[in-house]
C-alpha cells in the first residue's frame, strides 16, 4: 500500500509540471491517463485511441490503476522532472529524466510535422485525433522528413464517396487535386469526358462535419463559383485517406497563399488555409419587409470571410443568400429582439441584426441558441475589418 500511494503521488506530481499538464496530443488540460510505453500524459479521449494502439503504446490512469514500481520507473525513463528534487533511492533516474519526457516525445515524434498539417485540439472530431495519433506513433510520419511525399508530391487522386446534388445519394467519384494548376477536379463514371467541375482552390474550405453528413469520416468542402458558395459532401470508409485529404487539401492552400501572398509570414497565412464555422444550425428568417412568412433556414457563420451564409437544408448544395458582416462603425450592428406582427414563425426567441442596407430579423427555437448566435455574431462585429474585406462586402452588395 506503501508503495501504490508512493507511486500515486509521484504521478500526480509529474502531471503537475509544466512539461506534463496539458494532454500530449490533443493540448486538453490536465491530463489524467499516462502511456508508460511512450512516456507521455494524454486525456481520457486520446487514451481511447492509444488504447487500440497496444503494439507501441500502453496506458493506465494515474488516478485509478494500480502502478507498480517497474511501470513507475519506466514511465520515469522518459518523462522530465527538471527541478524536481529525488530520494538518494531515486537519484539514478534523474539524468535519464532530464534527457526525455513529453517535450522530448514530442521533439521526436513531431520533428518533421509540416506547417500546414493539422494538429488537432480537444474539441476536434474524433478521426482526426486518432490519425492524428496514429500518424505519430504508429506510422511515425513525422519522424524523418521523407516519410512526408504523399503530402508535397503536387497531386494527389482518389476515390470518394460524393453527395448527389439531386437525389442525395452518395455515389464513387473520382477526385484529383493539382498543385500545378491549383485545382481540385471530379469525375464521372466516364472519366474520358472530362471533370464535372474544376474547383480553384482560390477560396476552397474544408472542415470535417461527421454528425451533419452522418458519417464518422465526413468532409464539408466549401467554395465559390461567382461569388455564390458551394458545398461538396464527401467521405472515404478509411480514417487515414480523409485525413490525408484534408491535409493534402491544406498543403495545397498553403502553397497558393504563400504564391498569392509573397510577404505574409506563415503564422499569419496559417489561419486561412482551412478553418471551422464559427456557428451553424436552424434559424427562422423573413423576408426584407418583414411581413413574409417565416422559413426554417440553415445558418453558416464564416467569421474569417465575415459571410452569414443561408441554405434551405443543412446538406444544400446551393447557398440562398448571405449577408456580410461588418464593424459596428461601418453601421453593423446585432441585438435581441421580440418582433411583433409577424407571420409565420414557430420560434419566439428573435434576433435583430442592423447593416446599412436593410434590417434582418431571425427566430430561434431556444434562448440559449438566441445566445450563441448573439454572442458569434458580436465576435465578428467586434473585429476590424481587413482591407480584403471590403471587397467582399463590395462583391455581396453587388449581387442585390
């Protein structure tokens, strides 16, 4: 008993440090599980994946298992304990500690991580966690800088699984993605007529929506033909190839930026390579004299582009509409309401937003939603606007 509480205590302290209080690959805080094979401290969420990876990573929780003196000792082979003082017993680990543990893991496992590729964080769907993991210390990509071809060779093909625009089956398409040209093209079933489309990259996204697509491996890409935004939905049955899309993805936008943009540093282009919505779901909206009928809209919040996009289903191809978002001293402007006299609408949790053009009035089904879209769309108010943001907000007006 002696020595478990021993063992306890010298793990919850080693949790305590700098080096260790955060998870080793997702960045949650206060990691309580530990891989005594790789020497680091990971969540409970990540300890899901390490847990299938048994073959180079054991974990236990530092709270609740048992931890015997050797498993103690070999998660102490790797882990830091600069500035911790030892027992003369212990003193022969110490300059094995001061050589290894979570920043070192991490010097090692991710030495050659590019700087386009994507590190998930705590809130990230769970297949880009686990490649994530899976990438590290089981293919340990990023441990020599040749491991990273498929992401740098220019073009990237394949398989996936596309949603009809009309029926809303998902059928095989093939996909091509070219550096050269900066394109990302799909094809039919007779590939000699050429692609369906060819997308520029230009202002390509892509972000992950498992529970909007209702697959755990779904990939939202979004982008503009003529200033109207497009959806593709897609998915691949392996975890690892919609991954190495996305980053593929990434790695494309990354060089575009970095052409189209010669001077910007890579930590200010690093933001706009991909990037998730601030905010979507259902609002009800009216139409611009606010006596028409209310209609079920899905809401998409863009907070780099400053766009609130509207679809009529959360799966549309199609954007209806979208309304720029300004500054509050450009005469931008969002507040709670409770509009009277209208028609139409089953949701009574109203939200008032003022642009110079015209008065938008959206229904929410609950408070707390009113809330969240209240407090998104304030964030983008409160926001300078960039010099390319006039251009968008020129190109919207435009189009009325």
């Amino acid at each position: 008993m002696a020595n478990r509480e021993k063992n306890k205590k010298a793990l919850l302290d080693l949790a305590k440090l700098p080096e260790n209080n955060s998870c080793a690959d997702c960045g949650a805080p206060d990691p309580d599980w530990a891989s005594y094979k790789l020497g680091i401290f990971v969540c409970l969420n990540c300890s899901g994946t390490h847990r299938n990876l048994s073959n180079v990573s054991r974990v236990k929780s530092i709270r609740l298992d048992f931890w015997d003196d050797d498993l103690v000792q070999n998660l102490l082979f790797h882990i830091n304990l600069i500035g911790v003082v030892f027992p003369v017993t212990e003193r022969f680990h110490v300059k094995f500690m001061k050589a290894n543990g979570n920043k070192v893991a991490k010097e090692f496992y991710e030495k050659f991580v590019p700087a386009f590729y994507y590190r998930p964080q705590q809130d990230d769907c769970e297949v880009l966690r686990e490649q994530w993991i899976r990438a590290k210390y089981e293919r340990q990509e990023f441990t020599e800088e040749k491991n990273l071809l498929a992401y740098s060779s220019g073009i990237y093909e394949g398989v996936l699984w596309k949603k009809g625009k009309d029926n809303g089956q998902f059928l095989k398409r093939k996909f091509v993605l070219s550096e050269q040209d900066f394109s990302l093209k799909y094809y039919k079933e007779d590939e000699s007529k050429g692609p369906k489309a060819v997308i520029s990259v230009k202002n390509l996204n892509a972000t992950f929506q498992p529970q909007k697509i209702g697959h755990a491996h779904g990939l939202q890409i979004t982008y503009c033909v003529e200033d109207h935004t497009r959806n593709l939905f897609v998915y691949h049955e392996s975890g690892q190839e919609i991954v190495n899309w996305f980053n593929v993805i990434r790695a494309t936008r990354f060089v575009y930026l970095k052409t189209a943009f010669p001077t910007a540093t890579d930590s200010e282009l690093l933001p706009w390579i991909t990037r998730r919505y601030l905010k979507e779901g259902y609002m009800e909206k009216t139409g611009p004299l606010q006596r028409e009928p209310f209609k079920k809209r899905w809401f998409i919040l863009d907070a780099m582009d400053r766009k609130l996009l509207y679809f009529k289903t959360q799966l549309d191809a199609v954007e209806l509409g979208v309304i720029f978002i300004g500054t509050e001293n450009h005469g931008y402007s969002v507040r709670e309401s409770v509009p009277k006299g209208t028609r139409g609408n089953k949701w009574k949790c109203g939200v008032t937003m003022e642009t110079p053009d015209r008065q938008f009035v959206f229904m929410c089904e609950q408070e707390r939603e009113r809330n969240e879209w209240l407090e998104a769309l304030r964030q983008v108010i409160s926001k300078p606007m960039l010099p390319q943001d006039y251009t968008t907000e020129a190109n919207i007006r435009r189009r009325r």
